[in-house]
C-alpha cells in the first residue's frame, strides 16, 4: 500500500458518499461535502490502524518527546494517545454526520495542525532550521489555534487565513534553503524517520507525510471557515448516539489492544504466522556510488567526481592532478532499496555470546517470554502462571526461556524463576510484544502463536494444541 493508492481509495469512498448525499439530501455544497467525507474517512482509517495498537503510537511519542528534549513528558505518552486517539476517532465520525459543526471543525483543525507540528517536525530538521524559523512557525501555530477557538467571524477568518499563510510561505523559504530560516537538507538531520500516522499498517517517508499533512490542514481550514454550511447527514438523536458512542467505543478499543490483549490485527514483523528469519533478510540491497569531491588549487571551485571518473578498474584513487586538491568524500544513494523489516534484533545469553541463529534456526517448539523491563513487568504471571508451565516444559524437554533488556539475577531469586534469562535491546522486544509479560511460541523462527499476560496458556492447552502433534 503506497499514500497514493490509499489516497485513491479514499477519495472513491468520499465521491461515492458525496454523490449519495446530493441525491439523497440534495445537499448541493458538492466540493464541501467531498472534503466533508474525504477528511472523515481519512481520519477514520488513520485513528482505526493506530488504536488497534497504542503502544506502538506511544513508543512513536517516546521518540518525538526525545528528539524535543521534552523527556519529562515520556510517563505520560500512553494515556496522550489513548486521548489523541479518541479524539481522532470520535471527531471523524462527528465530521461524517456533522454533529456540530463549528465544535467539530474546530477541533479537527487543532489536532490536525498538531498533526502537522510532529511531521513538520520529523521532516524539516533535516534542514536544520534556524531560530527564525522556529520562531516564525510558533507565531503561526498560535495564528491558527486562536483562530480556531475566536467567536467574532471576521477576526477568526483572518486569523486562521494569516497563521496559514506564514505557514505556506515559511516552508517555501526553509524548502529553497532561504539561510535566515534553515540550511543545506541531510537526511541524518532528521531527529525522527518515520512519523506513525499509520501506524505499522504503513510507512511513509518524512516528506510524504508532512506535505500529506499540509494538504489536509488547508482541506479543514477550508471545512473551519464554511462550517455554516455543512449540513447533519442525520437527525439531531442520531447525531448525539453516533457520536459518543464512538467516544466511548474507542476509548475501551485502545485499552483493549494493550491492557486486556494484544492488538486483534498486528501489522508488526512479529505477528502470529511471520517468519522472523525472512523479515531479517533485505528484500531489494542499497544501491549507492561514491561521489569524491576536489577543490582546484587555481580557482578555488570545487567539483564532485563519481568513482568511475576517479578511480581504475581496481578502485585505485588515479586523480592526483596538480590542479585539484581532495577535500572529501561521501556516498550518494542511487536507490534505497527495501531494507530488511527485522533489522535490530541481537540476543545474548549469560556470557554475552549472541544466540540468535541458534534460537531462530531450531526446528524444535520453544517458549519466549517477553520482558522488555522487568522492574515494570507484572510479577504475578511469573510466580503464578509461567513458572508452572516452565517446570512443565523442562519435564517435556521444551525449551522455556526470558528475553529481557533488563539485569535478571535479583529477579530471579526474588520470583523463583528456575529458566535461563537473555538479553536483547528494548527496541525489538517492545515491537514483539506490547504485553510485558507477553509469551511467544517458536519454531524454526515462525511465530505460531503469541499471548497477552492476561491470556496465557496452561501446559495442557500447548500440548493438545501443538506439542501432541509435533
């Protein structure tokens, strides 16, 4: 799935819901009601890909709290994204129906003008921007939010317009590497590569995201100044019912696919069914050249020079021209490629020996625990349920062991667990399991079943499920 194809389905549902209220409603205001639709739908599609998997939104917020230097803020990322969540949810179902629509459009401007701060975010720090920049872009976002909230139509309508225009012409300058608002774009610039907005379902580059983002904050500006005139696709009653129990349903959603189980659909590279070996192999290799950059001893210019303009059939440096002088040299991305989906999982037994072939290559069934910190972890599924089934296992010669990114020895004699403890980084345990506990079942390096702490097996379940049949 690319932006453009979801872009596309998108647009073919709105058309089809706009058409449908012309002739139903004859409801006339056809380019209002497209982007009415389109704006719902999107957000719809967008809340619904990320609540079925929170934690992973709320790792997302981890890296942006980090990247600003708002640490402070990590304890409290999950409970924002449940709210931000709901909020996306509820406001997409409010501006479908068009429960009221001043409250609605205005809302929906905020948050997607938050939106656009994170993915503005994301993106423009490849360009290093200036202090100007954040200045100007501060001024803007305070433009746009009072706008937003103002009573008085013609001050609102100017406020909102004049906050979009410095936006639009800001990032024109910092774009074209105007030097009072940024400098030269390096993607290792970028404090964040990839903005979650869809979730894992999909990833887009910094730049599609952002400009994606700039495009709907216009579309619901549009929706914010001319909400007179978008018109209840229902009565007031059903307006009332479709909107707060969207409120309330994907609030108990979002706890659901965290809390209580794991997410009911899992787009990670470790969901039930994956081959962990294949998600660890690049799928297209990196095409790169090296470029080799000289500067002439008699004009001062400096010139880039590709390998082969440089270098010998043997890759030996051939340009030693009394007229140039090396100054350095960098690799220029020919293709991306598609890099592998696994790229960071390592784990380590006691000595510090890497054992990931040897656990992802072996034929026979073997119990993962997943425990990312286990000074947060929920104790009581150790001494109450994993225990037992690891004694279980050790009597039927089933491997049974913890990955944790924590030291385990305390723990271990603290809880009674009589099991080898390894080690990984949190990164890849956290994308395993979003329960902490969580248990994995393995064979060969498939995944063939996963459980939330709340959920886990007895010994007979496995053995009547899988072990029996091996």
């Amino acid at each position: 799935m690319t932006i453009y194809k979801l872009f596309f389905i998108i647009g073919s549902i709105s058309l089809v819901l706009t058409i449908l209220r012309y002739l139903f409603q004859d409801y006339r205001k056809v380019i209002l009601s497209f982007m009415q639709n389109f704006i719902g739908t999107l957000f719809m599609f967008s809340g619904f890909v990320k609540a079925v998997d929170p934690m992973g939104t709320s790792i997302k917020m981890h890296e942006y709290f980090e990247a600003m230097h708002l640490e402070f803020f990590n304890p409290l990322s999950t409970p924002l994204t449940v709210a931000m969540l709901v909020m996306e949810l509820t406001l997409a179902v409010a501006i479908l129906i068009g429960f009221k629509p001043k409250i609605t459009t205005s809302l929906l401007l905020l948050l997607n003008v938050f939106f656009m701060f994170l993915t503005g975010f994301t993106f423009l720090s490849g360009y290093e921007p200036t202090h100007t920049f954040y200045g100007v872009s501060i001024l803007s976002l305070l433009l746009i939010c009072a706008g937003a909230i103002i009573e008085n139509g013609a001050l609102r309508f100017w406020m909102l317009v004049s906050g979009f225009f410095i936006v639009f012409v800001t990032l024109i300058m910092t774009k074209y590497g105007v030097v009072m608002f940024a400098h030269g774009f390096e993607i290792t610039k970028m404090k964040v590569t990839d903005c979650g907005c869809f979730g894992d379902f999909m990833k887009l580059k910094p730049w599609q995201t952002f400009y994606k983002d700039v495009l709907l904050s216009f579309m619901v500006l549009i929706l914010t100044l001319r909400y007179k005139n978008i018109k209840p696709a229902v009565d007031v009653l059903w307006r009332n019912v479709l909107t707060y129990a969207m409120l309330v349903i994907s609030f108990f959603f979002c706890l659901y696919n965290f809390v209580w189980n794991e997410p009911v659909l899992d787009f990670r590279p470790y969901a039930i069914g994956s081959d962990i070996n294949l998600n660890s192999t690049v799928i297209k290799p990196e095409k790169k050249d090296m470029i080799f950059v000289y500067k002439n001893k008699k004009t001062g210019v400096t010139q880039e020079f590709k390998m082969s303009e440089v270098c010998d059939a043997n890759c030996v440096v051939v340009k030693h021209s009394d007229e140039w002088d090396f100054v350095v040299r960098r690799d220029s991305i020919i293709d991306e490629g598609i890099p592998a989906r696994i790229t960071n999982l390592h784990i380590y037994n006691q000595d510090k020996d890497e054992i990931t072939d040897s656990i992802l290559h072996d034929p026979n069934y073997a119990l993962m625990v997943v425990a990312p910190h286990l000074d947060i972890t929920h104790v009581a599924a150790f001494t109450e349920k994993l225990n037992p089934l690891a004694q279980e296992c050790d009597k039927a010669h089933i491997k049974f062991f913890v990955v944790t990114n924590d030291e385990a020895e305390a723990f271990r004699h603290k809880n009674q667990t009589a099991y080898p403890f390894f080690s990984a980084d949190e990164t890849p345990l956290k994308t395993m399991m979003r329960s902490n506990p969580g248990l994995m079942l393995l064979r060969n390096g498939m995944v063939i079943n996963k459980w939330h702490y709340r959920h886990l097996p007895t010994f007979a379940d496995l053995n009547s499920e899988y072990f029996s049949k091996k």
